[in-house]
C-alpha cells in the first residue's frame, strides 16, 4: 500500500526538501516563512529573518532545527544560546523569538498538532 504524498511546494520530490529550494522560495502572503510541504496538521517552513525577529506566538506547537547561523532563542522567561543542528521547542501561544543572530540565520519550521497546541 503506497503511503499519502504529502504537498511539497518548492521541489519536485515529495519526500524532500532541500535548503536550496527553501531559499529560492518566496517567503507564503502575510507571512515571513516560506511554507515548503504540508501533510495533515504539519507543515515546514523555511525561516530566515533578517535585522530582527518580529514573530508573534503561534496557535501551534513548532520546532525549530538550525540550519544555519548562531544566536539565542527566547521562550518566554527563557533564553538559551543555539547553533546549527539545534533543535528548539516552543509550545502553542508561547511568546518566543530569536535574538542576537548572526547574519547567515537559517531555520526549518515544523508546526504541527492542533490549534492550542498538545499540552503537556
């Protein structure tokens, strides 16, 4: 039994998405991420902010993995510093954002669950 393809917009396999592809594709309307595959509630997005991070909290838990760049990530009270093959956690409606980074900044962005987050 074939398993469900999941939408992959930026390159042709649906199983992969590259961090070439993820920089050739524009940033979704309204948002400052590209969205690169959806399946079910997940989706991947490729974020690369520049001169600051003006995110809000997200109605979705996510996970951050760092491509790219150094910095540190601020989850509510929290701060930590983060590096490349990090990867960070923030829970839905959790204020978080990241600061201090270096100028080749890269992330994948996997949303994922229902509105409001899992919980604990």
């Amino acid at each position: 039994m074939s398993q469900p393809q999941p939408m992959l917009f930026a390159g042709a396999d649906p199983w992969r998405a590259t961090l070439d592809e993820a920089r050739a594709t524009p940033p979704s309307a309204g948002r400052a991420s590209a969205l690169l595959m959806r399946h079910g509630s997940m989706t991947l997005r490729y974020y690369a902010p520049r001169g600051g991070d003006p995110q809000q909290p997200h109605d979705q838990d996510e996970i951050y993995i760092v491509a790219r760049g150094s910095g540190t990530f601020v989850n509510g009270d929290d701060r930590v510093p983060f590096g490349p093959g990090d990867a960070l956690f923030a829970a839905a409606g959790a204020v978080h954002r990241f600061e201090d980074v270096s100028d080749d900044f890269e992330t994948w962005v996997v949303f994922y669950g229902p509105r409001g987050g899992e919980g604990s």
